[in-house]
C-alpha cells in the first residue's frame, strides 16, 4: 500500500483482490445458514429479521467497497471492477475511486442525516431500565403474534408482565409496533420527528441499526466495517429474542427471562456490553463519513 499525492491510500491489484476475496469469504460464511434456509424454504424467527426488516440481500453484503480514502490501482487485466459500479469513477490511468461528488449529490441528505443520529446518540449515555419489555409490548393482549412461535408465560402471564413493569421504550421503529393497548403505558411517545432527540446507546433497536445505517451510507464504508455492524446485530437480534416473551426453546436458546431479578441482571450485563460496542461502530461510521467531509 502506498499513499498518492492527495493523502489517500493506494492498494495494488494483489492488495485489493485479497481483501475483495476475503471479504466475501467471510460475508458466504456470515449468510450461509439464511441462504440454505432461503434455498428450502424455511423461516427463523430470529435471523429472517436482519434480512426483512433489514433489506440488504447476501450479495450485497460481499460486495466489498475500500471506503472512500483508498485508490485501487490497476492490473495488468484492467481496472478494479468497483470502476464499473455506481458512484466509482476511472481516471486516465486506469485508477478507481469513489466519486465523492457524484456520490453526495444522490445521497447528501441521508448521509446528514446519519451524521446527525449517529453523533446525537453516541452523545448520550446509556439507559439501561428498559429490559426489552417493547417485545412484550407488541404482543399485548393480543390472540396472533408476528412470530409462530409459542409465548413462553402465555397470553395472560405475558400481559402481567406487561402491566407490571414501566415500560419506557424510546425507539420509534419498535414503538410503532406496539399493540393499541401497550402505546399508552409506555412513559415516552416517541415519533419519527423526535428519532434523533431520544435515540439512546443502551436500546437494543438502536444498537442494531448501525448496521442499516451502514448499509445506508453504502460505498462509504468499508467492507470490514460493514461487516462487523451485521454480525453485532446478529448477536443483538439473538439477545432481543431471548428477551422477548417468545418461548425460543426450539432454536436451541435458554430464556433470559426479564420478569425475574436474575434475568434483568442478565439483559443489563449484556446490554451494557452492547452499548459500548454499538458506540465503537458509530465512532467508525462517523470517521468514513468525515473522509467524504460529513461532520456532526
């Protein structure tokens, strides 16, 4: 790797076709269970999530981009194919970069607008009192449940711990799903207006969106960072069910069971954990999105 007159770095052509290659690598071993179920016509409950609710297919996820710093020169076949994909161009020496301009005037708003969430949150300290209970709070007194799988404490045991506990969720994009009977016990209203205001590090929901945002700001982010948001999710999204009221016994899980002191103990443990790793992830997006001159 060298650095070219401009301060950014230049990877040869073996340099770039190893890190392409081993991103992809990695990114088949991170989607092959999804895949193979996908290919039999299976569902998970709680891995189908990081790709429904979370629209980024497997093959994009191996796409591997160097983040917008890095010129891939090129080999003795050619450019580096990135040249071919949106938002890359090609100069007269066959070098490929990201095209900045081209890339901000498509999507400056979206990358201004994670900028600001992500500094706004990262600002914040971590609430940890909320104990997943918003999974509890979608299925309130409800016969018909999203996931097809059994609730753990049934519906009446589910909905006295719902009744029981202060629920104080502040994330809109779980809020929203809550039934009509759970919206008004919980103490915040959140909206999508007031998604930056109370975004918090210590929510599960807004942990695993560093990997949406990730995904949002696309060739920005380097193929290693990208990865690393998916996998914390991954084990983000595992917690958020082990928490929730579905009994995920079936998937080979043991219950942190919320409703009991032990359990609270547990989802506090592991969310404070997740906290300070969600906040690395953002400390790295925000260092991609000031090389393309987006700062808080």
């Amino acid at each position: 790797m060298t650095t070219t007159a401009l301060g950014a770095r230049a990877l040869d052509a073996h340099a770039w076709a190893a890190l392409a290659a081993a991103h992809a690598g990695r990114a088949d071993a991170l989607t092959a269970p999804h895949r193979a179920r996908r290919a039999a016509g299976e569902k998970h409950a709680i891995e189908d999530f990081l790709f429904e609710y979370y629209p980024t297919k497997p093959a994009a996820l191996r796409r591997w981009h160097p983040g917008a710093d890095v010129v891939l020169l090129a080999s003795d076949d050619g450019p580096a194919p990135q040249g071919e994909w949106r938002w890359y161009r090609t100069d007269d020496e066959r070098r490929v970069t990201l095209d900045v301009d081209a890339f901000l005037a498509d999507r400056g708003d979206t990358v201004r607008f994670v900028v600001g969430l992500l500094s706004a949150t990262a600002s914040r300290p971590a609430f940890t009192g909320c104990f997943g209970l918003h999974e509890w709070a979608m299925v309130h007194r409800q016969d018909e449940h999203r996931h097809p799988l059994p609730l753990r404490l049934g519906g009446a045991g589910t909905d006295r711990v719902v009744e029981t506990h202060r629920i104080r969720c502040s994330h809109f994009d779980a809020f929203r799903f809550f039934t009509p009977t759970a919206t008004p016990l919980n103490v915040l209203q959140p909206t999508r207006e007031s998604q930056v205001a109370l975004e918090q590090p210590g929510c599960l929901h807004a942990a695993m969106d560093v990997y949406k945002w990730a995904t949002k700001l696309g060739p920005v982010v380097p193929g290693d960072l990208l990865l690393d948001s998916f996998e914390l999710a991954r084990e983000i999204r595992t917690l958020d069910m082990q928490a929730s009221p579905y009994d995920v016994s079936s998937y080979g899980l043991d219950p942190v069971a919320i409703e009991t002191p032990e359990g609270k103990a547990e989802y506090v443990r592991r969310q404070r954990d997740f906290a300070v790793r969600s906040d690395a992830l953002r400390a790295r997006l925000l260092e991609a999105c000031g090389v393309v001159g987006a700062h808080p």
